[in-house]
C-alpha cells in the first residue's frame, strides 16, 4: 500500500548489512516483515524465544532471522544472530514508513518571529511555535504541534502530532515524542491560605536527553524552580505523568500509566511496571524493577525486582479474604497473648 | 438555548414511535428530558430502578417511562416499557443536538491530495488527513483532528474533535471517538542492546470494528507487526490505554483508565471495572467481570466476576493491618511447625 | 532569557508589598528565585520545614523567606513570614512570564458567527469556538483550543493550549485549565438491549466554580441529565478523569491520574492521593485524605484518612506473603474450629 511495501532485500544484502550468518539461498527476498504464524514467502520473521520453536516447522517465511541454537530448526533460508531481537528490530526499520516531510514551514502554520526554525526542519499544517523557541537541523514538528516559549527541539527530534511543549522545555537530539503528550505544564504546586488555595508558581522547565521518547497522551510536568530531568535513552509508554522535579535516570524505561509524583529520582537501567505509583520525594537506585501496579511509598536503596497487591481472585472468595485483611492485627496480637 | 430544545413530542408520539404503553393523556407533550428529582412538568423522566419508586410520589415530570411493576406508581402520565432505561435512551436522543456540520471541508483543512474525502463528510477548522486516507459517507471529523496515513474513517463515523488516528488505522462504520484520544501511536517495542534501548519498529495498524465508542484521551497502539483489533461494539470509556496487537472481542466495555498491556485477548461481552490493569501476553474469556482497580496477572478460562485488593480502612488500622502482610507467610509457616 | 527575568526587586520593596518583616539590608536585590542549594546572590529563597535549616548556613541565596523560628540561622538579609511557603508563593508571582497575549482573535481563528468574544480576550492561532459559546473578558484561549457549543469561559480564565470544551462547559471566572484537558465529553452512559449496547445520551453539561485549576489531559465528561459540577477553588492535578455527574466540593485538591466514576460526590477541603480510584454513587464527607493508590469503595461519612493496599516488598517476599491471601479466611475459620 504504501511506498516502503516496495522495498525488496536479500538475505543476502541483509546478512551483508546486520553482519549476521547466512544459511540458505543468499538470493531469497522479501519485501517485509510478519509473524511466524502469518508470514508468507515474501516476509521475513524472527524467533527470539527458543520456547516457540516449535513453530518454525510450519512458518511459511522466506527469511528466519533467529539465534544460533534454533538455526537448526529453520526450514528455509535463515540469518543467525546472537541477539535475534534486535537483529529483527534492525532490519524492520528498513520496512518502516515514514510520512513525507519537505523540509520548511506550512503556511498555516504560526511561527513567532523571534522563534529560529532551522531550514531542514519540516514545520507540519495547524502547528504554532512560540517566542524564542528554536527548532533543530532535521527535526520534524508534526500537525497540531504547539511549541510555547522558550523550547528547544532537537536536532532530528520528531513531534509526530499535536504534541504539546509549554514553556522552556528543552528536548535533546532525536527525541521522539508522540501525538497528545503535553510537556512542561505547571506542576501541581498549591498551599493553603486562610481556607483557600494559592497558586504556587511553576518557573522550572523540562530537559529531556538525547534518544528518549515519550507516549501518546503523557505529561512531564515543568519544575517548580529547577528542571524536571530526563537523562538521554528514557523510555516512557502512553499516559504516564511525570511530576514536577522529577529526576528519571539514562536507559530507564516505564510502562503505561504510571504516575510518579513531584521531586522523586528513578535511576538508570529501571524497569517500571504498567500502572505502578511512585511517590513523591523518594529515590530508587538503579537497575531496579517494579512490577505492574504497585505504590513504591518509600527509597529503594538495592537494585532488585519489587511488588505490592494481591493476587487476583474471583470475586466470591477474594470478598472473604479480604475481609480479613482488616483482621490481620487482630490475629496477630492474639497470637502474642 | 440550543435547537434540539425547541422540539416537542406528546406521550401518544412517543407510545406510537418506541412501541410502548400509554397510560394517562396522550396528548401530554414534552420537551426535554430530566431526573426524577429535577423535571417539571414539561419533561420526561424514567424510573429503571424499582429501588427509587417512592420518588414518583413527587415528581412534577409531565411524563414518565418505567416498567409494568411500577406503573400503577406513575403519578400522572406514563409509557410503560419491558426495559426503561433502554426505553429512555431512544427518547432522551431525540433531544440530542450535534453541532451543524455541513457537507465539505472547512478552508482551514489541509487535505492531502492522495486522500479521498466523500463529498458528504464534514472536515472540520483545523483538521489534517494525510496520504492515501479515506474518509466515508457521512462521516463528521470535527476541530483539530489529525488523521495521519492510510487510514480509514468509515461511513457514519464521528471524531468529536481533537482525535489523532496516527498511522493504518481503520475505523468501522459509526464509530464514535471522543476528542484527544490518539490511535494507531507505536506501541511500546524496545530491545536492549549494548547498554541501550533499540527500538523495535511498529508496523502494524489498528482496526476498530462497527459501532464502537472510544473514550476521551484514550490511547490505542498500532501493532508491532499484525493488528491491534477492537471487534464491533466494543465501549471504551476515557483515559483507557490499549497496548499493541492486543484484541478486544465484540460487545465488551471497559471502564475509565484502565490499563491494558501488549498481546492481551479479552472476550466478548466482558465488563471491565475503573482503573483495573490487564498484563501482557495473556487471554480473557468471553463475559468476565473485573472489578474496579484489579490487576489481571494470568489468563482466566471461566467466565465469572474476578478481583484483587485490599477493603479501604481508616489510615490508623490500614497501617497496622497492612504490616502484618508483611508477616503472613511466616504466620502460615509457624502454623505448620 | 525571558523578559520576566530582567525584573528586580529589593528586600525592601517584597517587606512593604507583601507585609513581612526585614531583616538585614532593605536594599539587596533580586531578579528571580532558586532552591537554597543552587541559589545565587541574586536570587531568593525560601525555608518552609525546619527541618532543613541546615541548608542555610551553605545557601549563597540574597534574601531568604523564612518563619520566625528560623529567623536566627539566616545567613544575610532574610524576610520574616507568618507562612513562608504561602509568602514564597506571592513572591515568585513576580517572577512568572506569560506569553505576550494581545486582545483580539488570531487570523487563523475560526469564532462561529453566532459567539460573543469579550474584546479583551485573546484567541490564539488554530482555535475553534462554536455556535452560542462566550469568552469573557481577559480571558486566554490559547493555540489550538476547541470551544464547542454553547460553553461559557469566564472572565480572566486561562485555557493554556490545545484544552477542548466540547458542548455546554461553563467556567468560572480565573479558571486555568492546561493542555490536553477535555471538559464536556459524553460521559460513559450505555444500556445493554438485545444483545448489543445502546448509547445512553448525554445531555447535561459541566460547570466549573471560580478559580479552580484543570490539569493536563485530565477529563471531565458532562453530566447525563443533570451538569458535572466543580464548586469554587478545586484543583486537579494531571491525567485525572472526572465521570458524569459527580460533584467535586469547594477547595478540594486532587493529586494526578485519579479515577472518579460517575455520580460520586466529593466534599469539601478533601485530599485525594495520587491515581486513587473512588467508585460511582458514593459519597465523600468534608476534609478526606485518601492515601496515594487507595480503592474507596463505599461512602466515607467520617473526616479523617483512609487507605487501602499492601507494602511494597523484594519481589520473592511479596509472593509468598501475596499467596497466603488466597488461604487467609480458611485460616481464620481453622482458629474457630
């Protein structure tokens, strides 16, 4: 359908390019990519998990790309890598579309004149960019995009659409940021004076490191005096919020919708569950993994995997049980006596 | 205020055209409606529930839908339904007002010229549509949408403004998307490779079945290589995040933010609670409950209600009962001893 | 950078203007604000817990706000509040740019004939306001805002960027709502009939109370029947979903990615945690706190704080604690035998 469906590769170009073992005829092509359950003669699929081996028996593919421990099993021509995930994420790309991006402005979109937008920059229709903003060499503002005051988009940056950069958030090179995520808007700042609430002012901003990307619909919240900090290679899903101060450590990812409050640090090499909490004003050391949906409520200090929750029950007996969980203290004590 | 206020309908209308029951005066007429509490007598109201059914003692309703068993409780007109609250919803849309929206595209769209527009849709101020997509007869894309490539809005379809479809996302006919959610964004694929995180491309696109409703701010991932799939008539309410290649059978509805992870297979007719999460990579049969706030952590065969949690407790007896989790397995064991 | 930062204020001028009393030299001066870690001469600072006034021997900050009790450790000129945070607060108000905001609407603007725009508002580029809405006076409709039908935004009111009113969304006057936020969308009313949902319309509107503050792509969906209502002075944070018809009480502050299902009624000076869940039809006496992540499942009647949930533990001791919860009331009832 599209114009990367017309890309044809070899295995062997592929071996060639990715530095992989060829196994098989160097002349199979394909001209995308599938799943072993679906992939035809003109696809390639991979096995990164010796437990669906079994499948190769049957996959119609014309290129496996798998470890060396499976090649065996392979029906057909095969390249052997010692990763074969990321030798399959490698050559995917090759097949990934791209919607064309001439390099300069829409005309309707509404650049501040004190704003810099570098030349080779695609500026996409319905996108405004604000005082003292500058856009980098290749970067890509996508439609609905609106850039406050005082950003920085960098170099090769893509804002796929409607992305949101309030003030003085700053992105590094290559970020990748997708459609609906809001950045630097005032974090959740407020005290109580004489029965009401005032309004704290948020006058920090956002910095994101080079090769981070962030999803669909997730908001970092600006610092309140300082920054909120991404360091380079963060990876954030869709929904996540970010509070204000925050410090998220290189190479950590995070699963969808979590929430970490204001002025908490997250290592580096963190893995965050789906749906977990952090609270604020806490820090988690590096290389530490947190399974879906738990509230972290205090400093991680060992690297480790942690959890919080019950297990899922059906509904009948999980009422009985947790009836009486407001027992325990109860029952421990009588124990005591 | 707004137009739809102006239509009238009396009680034999309404008997005639929704095939119920009238008892009372036919020519009652309505022109609105309202809660049992609030109506006057120129409103409608209903009672689906025989719970409330001493509320009809003072209603001023001029009119009032409700079942057989509480019809002799109606305390001026009533239309007798085998189901109210269904009964209800058919007349309450006659007093639906959607915005005007003429046939065409706004002068503000920018339409790419490989797109195809029937003539009787309505393109919204500010939208976008991108190459090769297609937007069907009837269909209504309102302020701000963003529709990227080779998608597909079907005939009949209403994106109430703001909505990204991102990239290969087919809607179904009468699909109904609430304003800032985003589908088809890349799902969350990244492999670790010499310390940092590669990303694997998202190729594959969304399909979003006949008669579905999706929430606002709902995000919906495009899939890794097949499809992320919503059958017909699947109801997502706001903040939901569906991850990629996940499948959600027909006739189920899903609660504001929950969080569903990659892979996940939901049945149909499923109801899931607010805020609950679903793992990865694990399959939901047909009519399963999940309550509010659970956290499916492995597949589930029997259809039937399903939890996890802890009852909500004072601070004071939640810190003291919640220590004790801490202790149960050595409970258990001393037990044995 | 900006134009905020050239403003400079003596220890002087902040005593008079915010009655606080000074100490040390009137005439210090400072052209922003910082932490007590990384100020610098020129900036001012302020100590809230006294708790950290340690840090005051090293700040290197021109002026500090501070309590009384503290007032002996500061260093060099220090202005004495009552309450310092609240004091800060007013202060770095001097500090705070906004975007330059001329009256009038931007060229791009789409405004329906048949809408009222104050003369002193301003619309920015890329908005869309519908048939009937009303914008007051000094209002701020920032880049890429939808107003839909009949919506109210109240005099001084702040929509920062990219917020959606979708139809009959009245707000109160300084109300500051950020980007993403979707006020007015249907709410989650559905009715099962033969086998297939049948959409229940929404019809009510959302009214939000003076000077209350709107997070970033939090959701608030219009009433049913009857309106959604924020009483004066309510904050949410982020990422929050309000459901139809809940009703949120006077200066009650929401923390990021709560779930409130539709008809709970909230009090007044309550406390929500962060990404807490409270279910439908209940209601939430005044001044709750409800801990991060907790369930609130039935009507809470009693002020005071509540939680529910499990400690977060190493992974291995979690599923053993976690799988004694499945056995927990056999236990109590083998104690009773």
């Amino acid at each position: 359908m599209s114009a990367a469906e017309c890309r044809t590769y070899t295995a062997g170009d592929l071996a060639g390019r990715f530095g992989l073992e060829l196994r098989g005829d160097a002349g199979t092509s394909v001209r995308g990519v599938a799943t072993i359950a679906e992939a035809t003669p003109d696809r390639l699929t991979f096995l990164s998990n010796s437990k669906y081996r079994g499948q190769l028996a049957t996959t119609r593919a014309g290129i496996v790309v798998l470890g060396a421990a499976d090649a065996d099993a392979a029906p057909g021509t095969a390249l052997v890598a010692r990763d074969p995930y990321s030798a399959y994420a490698r050559i995917a790309a090759l097949f990934e579309s791209q919607p064309e991006a001439p390099a300069g402005a829409h005309p309707s979109a509404v650049v501040d004149a004190s704003a810099t937008v570098d030349p080779s920059a695609h500026i996409g229709p319905h996108v405004s960019i604000g005082t003292r903003s500058v856009i980098g060499a290749g970067a890509y503002v996508g439609p609905g995009c609106v850039i406050g005051e005082d950003c920085l988009v960098g170099a090769g940056a893509r804002l796929v659409a409607r992305v949101t950069l309030v003030t003085r958030v700053r992105l590094g090179e290559r970020v990748l940021v997708h459609p609906g995520a809001v950045l630097g808007a005032d974090g959740f700042g407020i005290a109580m004076e004489h029965g009401a609430w005032l309004k704290v002012p948020q006058l920090g901003g956002v910095v994101v490191g080079d090769d981070c990307e962030i999803g669909a619909n997730t908001t970092i919240d600006r610092g309140a005096i300082d920054d909120t900090v991404l360091e380079e290679d963060v990876r954030l899903d869709n929904q996540i919020q970010i509070g204000h101060n925050v410090r998220i450590g290189a190479h950590t990812a995070i699963a969808g919708c979590v929430a970490v409050a204001g002025s908490a640090r997250i290592g580096r090499y963190c893995l965050i569950g789906g749906a977990a909490g952090i609270v604020g004003h806490i820090e988690i050391c590096d290389k530490v993994v947190i399974t879906a949906m738990s509230l972290v409520t205090h400093s991680i200090r060992e690297p480790g995997e942690y959890s919080s929750g019950t297990p899922l029950m059906d509904n009948r007996s999980w009422r009985r049980n947790a009836a009486r969980f407001r027992q325990l203290d109860r029952l421990f004590r009588a124990r005591r006596d």
